[in-house]
C-alpha cells in the first residue's frame, strides 16, 4: 500500500505565515508564539497546549517536555 507524505513546509512557508500575523493582537501573538514553537522544536500541538510554567527553565531558555505531557 502506498502512502501519501505531506510535503514539509519550508521556512520560507514559515516566514510568510507569520508575516500575516498581527503582534498586536494577544491572540494572533499566542497563535505566532505557538506556530514558532511548533516550528522550532518539533514539540506536537497536544504537548504544546499542556505546557505550564513549571516545564520553562527561564534561567537556561529550555522547554522541559518530559514524560508527564
């Protein structure tokens, strides 16, 4: 059986997506914020949305994404 890939998006892909994202807006910024993450780490949409203040080392600038999410 055949499987179809989706073709990875480029960054340039990325650039313009956010390009038409107003930093104005807190919603449109929380959407650019999550679409850099995503774009940056590689972290899933589900892992993501259960991130709390608890996984951020703000010292060290890391994500900590263990098990529990």
């Amino acid at each position: 059986m055949d499987e179809v890939f989706k073709e990875r998006a480029t960054e340039k892909n990325s650039t313009l997506l956010l390009s038409e994202i107003s930093l104005i807006d807190y919603f449109q910024l929380s959407d650019a914020t999550a679409i850099l993450l995503i774009w940056q780490t590689g972290v899933r949409l589900k892992a993501l949305s259960s991130l709390t203040a608890n996984h951020v080392d703000f010292d060290s600038g890391l994500l900590n994404c263990s098990g529990d999410i």
